[in-house]
C-alpha cells in the first residue's frame, strides 16, 4: 500500500511538473519575435488576423490573381448562399470543439480531453465578411505576390480533400451565422497545436512577424500592437 501511495504522488507530481512548464512556455516563448522577413517586393495584398477573443483566423480577400477561394469555398455551402464577398476568414481546430461546443458553459470535458491529447478529428472553419475593420480585434498585414502564394498554399494543404481534389463540406447545423461553413481538415489539435499555433505558423509561412510559438491569440497580437 505504501508503494502504491508513493508511485501516486509521484505520478501526480510529474503530471503537475508537466503543466506548470507548459504554463510557464505559454507565457514566455510568444514573447520571443520571429521577425518579417525583407523583401524589395511591393506588398500589395491585404489580409487580417481576427481572434474571437479566444481562436484566431486568417482573413484573405475572396478573389485575386492567384486565387478565387469562392471555387473552393462555395457560397453554396453557407446557409445564407449570398455571393460577392470581398474577404474569407479561415480557421484551423477541433473539430469537436467547433461542432459541439456553442459555448464555454456547454464545454464537455471529453471534449477536452480528446482535444487536447491528439485524440480527436480537426476541421476548417470558412467565414465570409463583406468588409473587415481593423481594430484591437483585427489587424490588417500588407503581402507581396509571392508571400501570398505561400499563404495560399499552407492553408490550402490544410483542407482535407476527396478523390476529385475537393475540399469535404461538413454537414451540420452547428454553424456561427449564415455565411460560415465547416470542412474536414488534416492534423490533429493539442494543447502543443492550438488553433492559434495554426494561424501563427501561417504567418511564419508568409514571412510576417510572428511568435516563436503561441498557443493563445494574446501571443500573436502582441507583436501586432
């Protein structure tokens, strides 16, 4: 018995040492800037990060050179079906969290649990905007061509797609409004690779200032200040 209780405590103590060095990295190393990279390009493509206040997204105009997001985000998919949006917001995360979980009070802690051990699925999240305002909840960043292609492709690698190259609509009634629509996604969410990890990396990708590694949207949009 005594054995027992000493191998619990120290079960216990690793699983408490564990959390407190996680706590203490998400607090420290979004302080660490991974800065812009030069270029002599002209940046001439305007794209947002938007945080809800806790999950963060991408927001890129709806129809460029490079990309008309409208082709395989469908305006179909949304409920409201209305078209000639100027901007798309996307989101990478659990998609047990975005599907059954509305609010923080209906939070389930297998939830939770699934999300944060790798154990469950992940999903795109698509909202269509007519216009974004900048402000403590958005802040708008200028791309060059080329870093935007980049852009395009991290987030496009993240979609899930069916044999025809599609990404796969998820059907659901559990949507925000009536221009969002959800999508199977690759990648499992952890307490390591949050939503917010996702829309830091992207920022990585386009050469944009970014945090060395942020769970939280408080890491990204404090370099954005």
């Amino acid at each position: 018995m005594k054995k027992m209780v000493i191998l619990t405590l120290k079960i216990f103590g690793v699983i408490l040492g564990l959390i407190v060095l996680y706590v203490i990295l998400a607090l420290t190393l979004p302080y660490i800037e991974i800065p812009k990279k030069a270029t002599t390009e002209k940046a001439n493509i305007p794209i947002y990060i938007y945080t809800n206040g806790v999950h963060t997204d991408l927001v890129v105009p709806v129809k460029t050179a490079q990309i008309d997001w409208s082709q395989k985000i469908p305006y179909q998919n949304t409920k409201s079906k209305q078209e000639n949006f100027k901007y798309l917001g996307i989101g990478w995360g659990d998609k047990g969290f975005y599907l059954d979980t509305p609010t923080w009070s209906q939070l389930k802690f297998s939830t939770a649990f699934y999300a944060a051990f790798w154990l469950g699925e992940s999903a795109m999240h698509c909202t269509y905007y007519h216009e974004i305002k900048e402000g403590k909840d958005a802040k708008k960043i200028m791309l060059t061509e080329n870093q935007y292609t980049d852009l395009i492709k991290f987030i496009d690698s993240k979609f899930d797609k069916n044999s025809t190259g599609n990404n796969i609509l998820i059907p659901t009634n559990a949507v925000y409004g009536e221009n969002d629509a959800f999508y199977e996604a690759q990648g499992s969410y952890s307490f390591i690779n949050t939503c917010n990890t996702w829309t830091n990396d992207g920022l990585k990708v386009a050469g944009q200032k970014a945090a060395f590694w942020t769970p939280t949207d408080f890491g990204i949009f404090q370099h954005y200040k």
